[in-house]
C-alpha cells in the first residue's frame, strides 16, 4: 500500500484516550453507586453491597493510576513533563 493512503497511527495518544475514558467511566460508576446509599436501610444486606462496590470501583481507579505512573514509557507526552 502507498504511504499516501495510510492512515496515521498515534500509539501514544490511543492509550491517553482510552485511559482518559476508562477515568471517566469509573468515576461515573462511582457517583451513580453512591446515589444508591440513600436507597438502601443503614446496615443491609444492599447498603453494604453498594458499600463494597464503591471500594471495588476505587480499587480499579488506583490501580489505573498505578498503571500510568508504572508504564510512563508508554505515554510519551508523560514522559516529557519530568
């Protein structure tokens, strides 16, 4: 194929997308989670299940950030702000 009719490919910026995306689902997820506290009697058995998914959610989010901070080299406009 000619290299006119290539389409371009940006590794880095296909992983800052989807990263951003992933942020923004998890986030979402935890604020429709928390809204659900109110629905559920102090100490039941769904109030203490939306209590684990909110620290489930949190968990994903560290570990995403952990993700980044780890693979930088990954992220090459990451790598330019040091």
């Amino acid at each position: 194929m000619n290299d006119n009719n290539t389409k371009p490919f940006d590794k880095d910026f296909v992983l800052q997308v989807t990263v951003r995306n992933i942020h923004k689902d998890i986030d979402f997820s935890i604020r429709r989670t928390f809204e659900r506290f109110a629905d559920f009697e102090s100490g039941s058995k769904k109030h203490n299940e939306v209590f684990e998914t909110l620290g489930v959610l949190h968990k994903m989010h560290t570990l995403l950030d952990e993700f980044e901070e780890n693979n930088n080299h990954l992220f090459n406009t990451k790598q330019e702000v040091k």
